[in-house]
C-alpha cells in the first residue's frame, strides 16, 4: 500500500499544485500556455526520443499488445460516439468528439509519470509503444472531423484535404515525431551519442513534474458549466469501462506478459488526454463537454488508480 502511495500522490499533489497556482492566478494563463509549450516542445520529446533510441522495439515482440488496446480503444470509442448520437443526438462531429473523449488517455502528463515512477525508466516502454498508436487516433480524428466541417461548408472541401490537415497535424507534433523518430533510431541499432544522452536526459528530467505541474494549472482556467450528460458519459466511459475492456482483450484475446497487460490497463484507466480539449476548441465542437471531462476525470483519478493498484498490483509488487 505503501509503494502504491508513494508512486501516485506525488504525481496528484504536483497537479493539485499547479491548479493552485492557476487557480490563484499566481501563474497568469499567458504563463501557463507558455509553460505547455515547454513542456510539449523542450521537455518531453527529448526524454521520449532518448528512450525509445535506446529500446528496439521489433525485438519485443509486442505487435499482440498494440492489436489487443487498438481494439479495445476502438470499441470504447464507437460506444461513446453512439451514446452521443442516441442519448444525446449529437451531430457526426459531436459523436465523434464523444467517443474521443471517452477512450484517449493522459499518457504523456500522467501515464508516462506514473509508470517511470512504478518501474523506472524501462516502464515507460510500453506507454510510449501505446504512443504510436496516436498517430493513428489523431489521424483518424482529424480526418473525421475535417469532413465533417465540409460537409457543413465550414473548411476542407475534399477527403484530400481532410487527409492533408491530418498528416500535418502529425507532423507538427513533437512528442508524436520524437518517439516516432526514436523508434526508428532504435530499430536501426544506430548509437546515440553520450553528449547528446546526457543533455536529453537532463533536459528530459524536467519533462514529467513539469507536465504535471502544468496540467494542473491548465485545468483551473477551464470552464464546466454545461454538457454534464455528455461529460459523465466521457468519464464513465474512460475511467472505468475502457481500463476493463482493456484488460479482458489482453487477458483473453490476445494474451501478452502480464507487465504488459497491466501497463496497459493504467494506461487505459487514465483520465481523458488533454488533446481531447486541443480538437474540441480547434473544431468548436463539445468544447464545454471535453473541459468539464478532462477536469473531472483528472479529479477521480487519484482514487481510481490507487483503487486499481490496490486490486490489481503490478506484477513487480507481488
């Protein structure tokens, strides 16, 4: 229990520290977008390309695992979209902001915190393996959602360039193109210099707290008001449902290690992702719903988890 404790307070009272100072505006929002951009540009995609330059992830053999949450994933994200479009009659672009929002995970804010602080830093391989699977998702999402504004005479006039904003939106992402890139580094057996490990890691060491921190103060500017039914849907949908679909697929399924299976589950049990919130403002569709999840799920989630690691230990704990 102790262990338990010791790897998930940490992480929340950094968060909880962060909402305070958003909340107290001793970070002004100006800062706050300023240290995001920190964190997602300087911090984290040098720890990210370091680790995975550092791991050849053909010799895993984990192609099952990435199968077995790519299916998972997708079942949740199809039953949130059709809660939305039945309980809730959503429009398309709505229904797909609900299923988004109800099966992408925090990875790089909590779940890549959570499972370095479990199993060092070889436990963020499989976080950062789940990681690839965003360029799919946000691929996905994007094209979705791109033909949904043409459809509505809104932007993009063909599937092209649907396609086109899409692979940009890939692009100009760092922490997607550093593990990408650091994937295939590893995959090449090329060395990473020791001058250059040295500075991404020190670098990189600022990445987890740093995120946390502003995470938490992002939160405190978001509005909540409105869209609770869609919002409890989201969260209900993440924090309970898409863990447990999750760990059903790689148990029965598509049997993997049990390391795997339960760095999965966390992974999967982590609150609604902040990109959720990213697509909602980008498209103006269910921005309310996508705040008021991501703030509400994070505030669960300390409990959820430390419930999750008390029923369900890592194998390293037994």
């Amino acid at each position: 229990m102790a262990t338990i404790l010791d790897a998930v307070v940490p992480l929340f009272a950094v968060i909880f520290a962060g909402f305070l100072a958003g909340r107290t505006r001793m970070l002004a929002e100006d800062a706050v977008r300023g240290l995001n951009r920190f964190v997602f540009t300087f911090a984290m995609p040098p720890m990210l390309f370091r680790l995975m330059a550092s791991t050849d992830v053909t010799s895993l053999g984990q192609g099952r695992f990435l199968l077995g949450y790519f299916w998972a994933e997708l079942i949740v994200f199809l039953s949130g979209a059709i809660i939305g479009g039945l309980l809730f009659r959503q429009a398309f672009a709505a229904m797909v902001m609900q299923g988004f929002g109800s099966s992408f995970s925090n990875g790089v804010l909590i779940a890549l915190p959570l499972l370095i602080g479990l199993h060092g830093e070889q436990g963020a391989v499989p976080a950062l393996m789940l990681f690839t699977l965003d360029v799919v998702t946000f691929s996905a999402i994007t094209t979705m959602l791109e033909v949904a504004r043409a459809r509505e005479g809104k932007g993009a006039a063909s599937g092209l360039a649907a396609a086109r904003t899409s692979g940009l939106a890939i692009l100009q992402n760092p922490i997607i193109m550093s593990t990408l890139i650091g994937i295939l580094w590893g995959i090449a057996g090329l060395p990473v210099p020791s001058l250059v490990s040295k500075t991404f890691g020190f670098l990189g060491q600022a990445g987890p707290p740093a995120a946390l921190f502003a995470l938490g103060a992002t939160l405190a500017y978001r509005r909540v008001r409105g869209s609770v039914g869609s919002a409890s849907a989201m969260v209900i949908l993440k924090l309970a449902v898409h863990p447990a679909l999750v760990f059903l697929t790689l148990t029965l399924l598509v049997p993997v290690d049990p390391i795997w299976v339960h760095s999965a589950v966390l992974f999967a049990a982590c609150p609604v992702g902040a990109n959720v919130y990213v697509f909602a403002q980008h498209y103006g569709v269910q921005v309310t719903a996508a705040s008021a999840a991501i703030l509400v799920s994070t505030g669960l989630a300390m409990l959820t988890i430390t419930g999750l690691l008390i029923l369900y230990p890592p194998p390293a704990f037994n």
